[in-house]
C-alpha cells in the first residue's frame, strides 16, 4: 500500500546521448568540482536534477548552452516542473538550487570564457513554501507495538530494526550504519534510559562525511527486540561460515543489508498494519510520542540530533486537543 504519488518520467538514455555535448561537459566539470566537499547523496540528487532539467532543455528548449538560457526560460522550466511533472515543493527547491550551483560555478570558474553570464535564477525563480505531496501516516503507540509483537513472532531481524526505528528516531540511511560492536547496553544516557551508541555515526549534514553525531535509543523498548535479534543473528553468520563484519542487519547470506533489503520488508508492514508505512514514519512517531509525554522540545531535539528546535515542531503530529495541559485545571 504505497503512498499515492504522480510520477511522470521524461529522462531516458537516448534522450541522455542528445543533450548539447557543452553542457554534459559543463555539468561533469560542476559535480567533480562539487563532489570534492559533499556527500554522494547530494551528487546524487544533483546527477538526477541536471538529467531532467537538460532533457527538458533538449525538448522544449532548442538544446540552448546552459550561458544563453534566459530568465523567462527558467521560469517556463518551472512551470513545466509544477503542472507536467507536478512536483511538489521539495523537488522545485532541490532543483532551483542545483541551477543556481552550477550558475555560481560558471561564474566562478568560467568566467574569462562567458564574462557577462551572471546567476539569475533565485532573482528569478522564488523558492516554494514547503508541502506535503504524499498522504501521511501517523502511526499509533497501539499500531507500533502491535506491529513489534507480529513480528516478534515471525522475524526478529525485522522486529529489531522496526524497533530501532521507532525508539530511535534515526533516519532510514542511519539505520544501516548501526553495528553490533556500537550497541551496549551498559553504555546509557539521560538517567539510564537511553542506550547511547558507543561511538558517532555519520548523518545528514553538510560536507562529504556527514554531521557525526551519538545516537540514543529508549532502552527498554528495544533491548528486548534487539536481544533476540542478536542470538538469531550469530546463527546466520555462523551458518553461512562469514567472520563477523559487525553489520546489524544482514540478508539471507549472512552479507550486510542494503537499502533494498530493507525496503523489500515494507509491503509486509502495510499489509498488516492496513496503512502505508515508511522509513519516516517511524521518526515522526518517536517525536510525537517524546510531545505526548510533555517531553521539553529543547531536549527532544538533543535527543533526535538536530540543530534546529523548529524540526520538533514539524516532526510532532500530536494535536493541541490530545496532549495533556496542566494549565487547562485554571478553567476548572
């Protein structure tokens, strides 16, 4: 049960091989540049943005050299964006600021080449109010846990890092980075109730490596998932005669697990459950459920790693009508 969203694909790779050979050179020479202080992710998403907006080019634009684009040209990319690949707001912005990358690239390093080319595109495009283009699911405390006994029933790999997810809040990337030899469960914080990982891991953040930050998971919730998990675990490494790589979530062979390892567990979820469920909603949960428990969003956002006490807010799905006011007893 995926969540409902429209996707339109105009990028294919004869359409790739057709671009202007200038502007491929052009981007290939941005992104190595790039590439040298940020992460594969980012050169990744740049990759993605640069193939669909040059393809539009080819199509709709006369090929032009990226120095002769003009601004009116720009805006009718968006408008297409918007209303042919109805993109929502987060796509818009990540491509806005890819083109004004590359602008400040040209700038910078071409500029005996194309003296009078200036970077026009956030005079010219504004960014986009951020939106929701998915429908979102707010999983219960009832759905979690309900959820956590089926499995534990069934796959304590799956119970493990579904209890990972929720009790830690980590982000879906981060949760492969988990390993065995970071997760003691002596090693605590915040009174004892957290499990602090026993080194930092790398998250989201600027710059090639990352932020790296401590992660911290409610220690009573997931020990005993992770407990289970771990003796299940050293049958399969043992089984499949692989020396310990230390990796938390491993396939069927006893290798480490990849993002589609995981994914593939998904529909099994839904099914059950009778919701979309993804990655993220296990990180809002977390968060709604630190709000439900008049947890001080200051210290939420220590405890989930960010920089921002705004990120608590959005984060929150807790209505003002279901969280327990002390001051409401004045009305009394």
């Amino acid at each position: 049960m995926p969540r409902k969203t429209y996707k339109k694909i105009i990028v294919t790779d004869e359409l790739l091989q057709q671009i202007n050979p200038e502007n491929k050179k052009l981007v290939e020479r941005f992104l190595k540049e790039k590439g040298t202080r940020t992460s594969d992710g980012t050169i990744k998403n740049y990759t993605s943005c640069a193939n669909i907006f040059f393809v539009w080019n080819l199509l709709h634009n006369s090929n032009k050299h990226f120095t002769e684009i003009k601004k009116l040209d720009f805006a009718d990319f968006f408008s297409f964006s918007t209303n042919e690949l109805r993109w929502g707001s987060s796509r818009n912005n990540g491509t806005r600021s890819f083109l004004s990358s590359l602008s400040n690239f040209i700038e910078k390093f071409y500029d005996e080449e194309y003296p009078t080319f200036r970077n026009v595109v956030l005079k010219t495009i504004e960014s986009i109010p951020k939106e929701f283009t998915r429908e979102k699911t707010i999983l219960s405390t009832e759905q979690v846990e309900s959820l956590l006994r089926h499995l534990s029933e069934i796959d304590s790999q799956k119970a493990c890092w579904v209890a990972l997810a929720a009790y830690s809040g980590a982000r879906f990337s981060e949760l492969l980075r988990f390993t065995t030899d970071m997760l003691d469960e002596n090693h605590t914080a915040f009174g004892d109730l957290f499990m602090e990982t026993t080194r930092k891991i790398r998250t989201k953040g600027r710059g090639k490596t990352g932020k790296l930050l401590s992660k911290y998971i409610l220690k009573e919730q997931f020990l005993p998932y992770y407990r289970a998990w771990l003796l299940d675990r050293e049958k399969i490494i043992s089984a499949n005669k692989l020396e310990d790589h230390k990796s938390l979530f491993v396939r069927d062979d006893g290798s480490p697990a990849m993002d589609g390892t995981i994914r593939a567990w998904f529909p099994s979820f839904e099914k059950f459950l009778g919701v979309s469920v993804y990655p993220h909603a296990f990180r809002h949960f977390l968060v709604t459920e630190f709000s439900k428990k008049n947890i001080p969003p200051a210290l939420i956002k220590d405890i989930v790693g960010w920089s921002n006490i705004v990120m608590v807010e959005h984060y929150n799905d807790l209505e003002a009508k279901d969280m327990q006011w002390k001051e409401l007893d004045n009305l009394k």
